[in-house]
C-alpha cells in the first residue's frame, strides 16, 4: 500500500512547476543578464570613450599656424578643431558633442548598447558615455617647451 500512495504522489505532481523553482529560475536568469549585459555595457563604455579621445585628438590638430609662426604661441582655431572632431565622429558613426577653445578640445560620445538577457525583463539597452580632451602640442619624442 505504501507504494501505492508514492506512485500517486509523483503522479500528481507530473507537469508542475512550484514557485520556488520559477523564482530561482529567474534570479538566475537576472544574475545571467547582469553578467552578459553588463560586459557589453562596459566594452560600449570602453569603446565610447576610445572613440572620444581620437576625435580630440583629431581636433587638436587645427593649430592656429599664423599665430605659431609669429609668436611660436601653439594655439587651435575653435572652428577648424570643432569641424574636424565632428567630421572624425561622423566617419566612425558615432554621436557626440564637440567642445573647443584655443587650447582644448574635449568630446564626448553617447552610445546605446542593446541587451540580450536584460530584455527579457523590460531593459532593452543600456546607455554608455565616453569623454577626452586633447591639447595641441610640440614635439615627436618628447614635449618640448
């Protein structure tokens, strides 16, 4: 008889899911996504950033040469350093905003990453910023003053 009452048992449990299984099975599934998704995050962070400091550095090539040539003063042109940074952004496809004065150009990209586990519980991507600035200046090996 006691066999009996076991097999009914499992019988009655066949196809069914309790909750605490679903609640583990979707804490796994969020701790999964965080690891996943936040990798990505982090390598579009990296990658954002990356992208900023060459588009300053690509800025900071406009140097002012009348006023280096005169004075030996090495100084940007804001609107050829802002057109150049900007024209670097756009043949890499990103987007960002451009800033430049007479010695500095700083950029900053913004980026989506899209999510792969995450969506599954309503984050469809995450956002990644990246900033640089770029100073002109003198010298190959060495900064010279």
């Amino acid at each position: 008889m006691d066999t009996r009452r076991r097999a009914a048992w499992w019988r009655a449990e066949e196809g069914r899911v309790s909750a605490f299984v679903l609640a583990l099975m979707l804490g796994l599934l969020a701790l999964a996504g965080l690891g996943l998704d936040g990798g990505l995050a982090l390598a579009a962070k990296v990658r954002a950033t990356g992208q900023a400091e060459s588009s300053a550095r690509a800025g900071a090539q406009a140097i002012d040469l009348a006023a280096y040539r005169a004075t030996g003063a090495l100084r940007l042109v804001p609107a050829d350093a802002d057109a150049l940074a900007r024209r670097y952004l756009a043949g890499i496809g990103a987007t960002g905003t451009v800033t430049a004065t007479i010695d500095t150009v700083t950029v900053t990209v913004t980026t989506s990453q899209r999510t792969q586990l995450l969506s599954l519980i309503g984050i469809p991507a995450i956002g990644a910023h990246g900033s640089g600035a770029a100073h002109p200046q003198r010298g190959v090996a060495a900064l010279e003053p």
